[in-house]
C-alpha cells in the first residue's frame, strides 16, 4: 500500500507540476500585446451601386501611383510653358470642369470645345466629346501634347521630370526601381489617379437607396419626368452615370462646324453627333454642350422642350414635349439634387 501511495503521490506532483506551468505561460501570453495587422486604407471610394472599376494591365493601381498621378495633375510643369496643368481646365470646385465655354491652352490659345469633367470617366469606353480617344492614358496625353492646350514635348517633358529630384523618388515608388520619370509615365499616373475620381453620393442617390425624405416633392416630379417615357431623357441619360456613352446629335444647329464624331469616323450618319454627357453634377458645370454656347439649365431644357433645330442626323427623340412651366421647374430641381457636395471637398482629389 505504501509503494502504491507513493507513487500516486508523485505522479499527483507532475500533474499539479504541468498545470501550473501551463497557467504561467497561459498567464505571460494573455500579457503580451498581439500583433495586430494595419488597417489598410482602401485605395480609393466606391459609390453604392457602381460597378467595380477595372485598371488596365498595362498601368495596374496602387497607392504610390494614385498619389503620384494626383501631384501630377496640379503641376504646371508637364505644359510647354509651365503656365497650365490637367487641373486648370478640370476644377474640383466645379465638379472637374473649368467654367468656360471653350478651353483655353498655353498663351491663351483658345480651344474649340467645352472642357468635359474627369469624374467618372473611369467607366468611359471612348472619351473626348468624338470620342477619339478609348482609354484615359490617350486621352491625357493627347491633352498634354495637343498644341492648342498643353503643348508638352514629350523630350523635354522627360528631362524636366528627371531632373526633379522628388518625382524621380516618386516615380520610382509608383512604377518599380530603375524606373525613369518620363511622360508616358506620367501619363499612366494621371489616369490612374482619374479613374478614382468617383461622385455618387448626391441627394438622388440618398432617395434611391431608400431615404425618401433626401428629395422634395418638386425633385421627386422631376424625376418621374425624366424617367418617363414622354420626355425619353433617361433613354440617353442612362444608368448609374447618367450616359449611354453613345453618339447622338441633338439638333443643336442646322449646320455643324465643328461635326463631332464624324472627325473621328468619316461616316456622314456622325456629321453633329457628340458623346452623351454624364448629367452628374450638371449643376456645377455651366456652360453646356459641346462648346458650351448653352449658359444655363433653363436654357437646355427650353431646348428639348421644342424639340431641337432641324438636321438631317438629329436623334428621332428628340421633338417637342410641350412642358408646362411647372414641369421645367421640376425638372430642373431633379438635375440639381444630382449635385454630390461630397466631391467638392474630398480632399484625395484636392491639390
């Protein structure tokens, strides 16, 4: 009996032995902070209800890149006389666009078209207002090297950036090692940092995912108006950005100068025909058209109302509504709630 004792006595040991090692450790890890991972920022804002944004493989996103891209958008240096930058005629304050009827370049030069916004042209499969160019990238350098806006030669471009000893750091980070800074490259930078250009937090948006109070009773008439089927505004301005993206002419003039997408195409059915505007933020983006020779809202809505001037490439929808004055109105105050304050302001956008 005493044998047996014994030895249950000393297992009884190893055992009280084991567990009271196992509470100190238990003890000492509960103690020590855990290693907690960085929440990592998103790299940009989405909007409820847009689709994800797709970069090109060629020019993939990152943080450096969008930061470098926003630094280059504000920098006077990339034009030939280090006079105007992409923010110059794309003002945050005015939803990216510059208030003007046409642009003007370097010395003045005086462009012939309005100055479009940047907001949301992430999702744009052709851009300019002939559409031309089909990527964000051609689009910034044909604006850079265009000798009636920028007028940016690629070879001087190049040394000035090369020369700077902070874009050369910057570069660097955005693009990989023994990258030199360069226009191209500056380019790509710029578009990413514009396709994170996102506005979809207007009052519109509030009422559309379900607060009804974010409207008043004349927006909510405006915008049953604008979806209805006697006005047809919602057929060219459609989806989550307002545009089908597509080409139409809206019997601006009888004759155009300027003939849009037929510059582009050589096709006579696209003599007068331009890109559909995204109607976000329209408010903030007077003059209207494609030379903005359109001052207000009223101006444009007294416009479809009587059905446009005749052209022989005029869309078929458009003819005249017979609107009421109320109904103008109304529908005028719709086009304002789709004002998103929020841009205006986000300071990922500002220089």
């Amino acid at each position: 009996m005493k044998h047996l004792f014994s030895n249950s006595r000393i297992k009884f040991h190893t055992t009280s032995l084991f567990f009271v090692l196992f509470c100190c450790i238990s003890l000492i890890l509960c103690g020590c902070p855990a290693t907690v991972e960085p929440v990592k920022e998103p790299l940009y804002s989405l909007p409820k209800g847009f689709p994800e944004l797709i970069f090109p493989g060629d020019n993939p996103v990152n943080a450096e890149k969008i930061e470098l891209g926003r630094k280059l958008f504000y920098d006077t240096l990339l034009s030939s006389d280090k006079s105007i930058s992409c923010a110059s005629c794309h003002r945050q304050e005015l939803a990216f666009t510059d208030g003007k009827r046409v642009s003007r370049g370097v010395n003045g030069e005086l462009g012939n078209r309005n100055s479009p916004t940047i907001v949301n042209t992430g999702y744009a499969p052709h851009l300019f207002w002939d559409g031309r160019a089909t990527s964000i990238e051609e689009q910034a350098l044909a604006a850079a090297t265009n000798p009636a806006e920028m007028r940016a030669v690629e070879s001087v471009i190049d040394v000035r950036l090369q020369q700077d000893s902070a874009y050369s750091v910057d570069f660097t980070r955005a693009f990989g090692n023994s990258t030199k800074p360069g226009l191209l490259l500056a380019m790509k930078a710029i578009a990413t940092f514009v396709r994170t250009v996102l506005s979809g937090s207007s009052r519109y948006d509030e009422f559309n995912n379900g607060n009804i109070a974010a409207l008043n009773e004349s927006e909510i008439r405006g915008k049953d108006l604008f979806f209805s089927k006697r006005t047809q505004c919602s057929e060219c301005h459609s989806g989550f950005n307002f545009t089908d993206e597509e080409f139409h002419s809206t019997g601006q003039f009888t004759h155009y100068f300027d003939q849009g997408r037929y510059d582009h195409t050589k096709k006579h059915s696209d003599v007068g025909k331009f890109k559909t505007p995204s109607l976000r933020n329209i408010a903030l983006t007077a003059p209207y058209e494609h030379d903005g020779h359109v001052s207000t809202l009223e101006e444009v809505i007294e416009h479809y109302n009587v059905g446009g001037k005749d052209f022989i490439n005029k869309d078929s929808r458009i003819r005249p509504l017979s609107l009421t004055d109320s109904e103008k109105k109304d529908l005028i105050a719709f086009l304002n709630s789709l004002t998103d304050n929020s841009l205006l302001n986000n300071k990922r956008f500002a220089k």
